[in-house]
C-alpha cells in the first residue's frame, strides 16, 4: 500500500532535507536533485512548491535564535551565557536548526552571511539592549560586538 502524501507535508519533507543537505554540504554542494533524493519525491516537486535553488534555501533559513531572556542574566554572565547559548545550538540536531544550515553555509555564500548579519542585528542587539537599557554604553558596546562578529 503507498501512502498518499499532502501538500503540507512534501513541503516539510523537502524542508527537512534541505536544511540537512544545506547544512552539511553547505549552499554551493547542495543540490535539487540531492535534496529531492532525500525527501523521496522527483526533483520538479522541489521546483513545484519553493521555484529555485535560492527561493529554497531563503525558506529553509527562518529563524529563531531562541535567546533566553537575557534581562534576567547579570551584566557580567552576559557573554558566557550568549555562548553556551550559541554552542548548544552548533551541537544541536543539523536537520532541525536554519542556525545550522545558515552558519556552516556563510562561509561559502555571500547570501547566508548577508542573511546571518540581519538575523543576528534582528534578534541579538535588541535582545542586549533591552537588557541593559536601550541608552546604557554597554547595550551600545554589546549591538557594536554583535554586529562585529556577524560581519
């Protein structure tokens, strides 16, 4: 008996072997017809539901950071924390983080590393500055770090 499958979720299968498949191999090794072998599915559904290589990879890259609440963290445990944070999220399941797929393929596509600096000024300083206060010098000094090391 073949099991019948729905829109929802051929879209979350080609989803999940694509955020494997990106993160792994990054965004220039990766390829349709990889990430459709892996989904199971002929490489037009790939082209079907997300249009391009690139379409597909911007889909595979929402992200949450999911930051812990950092108005509860002391000043000084600030950066230890950020980076327990961010090194559990490296260590974590590749298949079920954009983080993953973003970071490792950065380094190769000048489109992740863009992507990774919005995520990073969109989520991290604001997250800093409304720990510290929004005027406070050391929000100032954290958002100019964060955007430093996302650069």
């Amino acid at each position: 008996m073949t099991v019948r499958r729905t829109s929802d979720h051929t879209r979350a299968a080609i989803l999940r072997a694509a955020r494997e498949r990106f993160a792994v191999q990054g965004y220039e090794r990766t390829t349709i017809r990889a990430i459709a072998a892996d989904a199971e599915i002929d490489p037009s559904m790939v082209m079907r539901y997300f249009g391009s290589k690139e379409l597909l990879f911007d889909a595979s890259l929402a992200i949450d950071l999911r930051l812990p609440d950092l108005g509860a963290v002391p000043a000084a445990d600030l950066p230890e924390t950020l980076v327990r944070h961010f090194v559990a999220r490296w260590e974590g399941d590749p298949a079920d983080d954009a983080l993953l797929v973003l970071l490792r393929s950065a380094v190769t596509n000048e489109q992740a590393a863009a992507r990774m600096r919005e995520v990073f000024a969109a989520q991290v300083a604001p997250a800093l500055a409304a720990a510290h206060g929004p005027g406070g010098r050391r929000a100032r000094t954290h958002a100019s770090l964060t955007a430093l090391i996302s650069s």
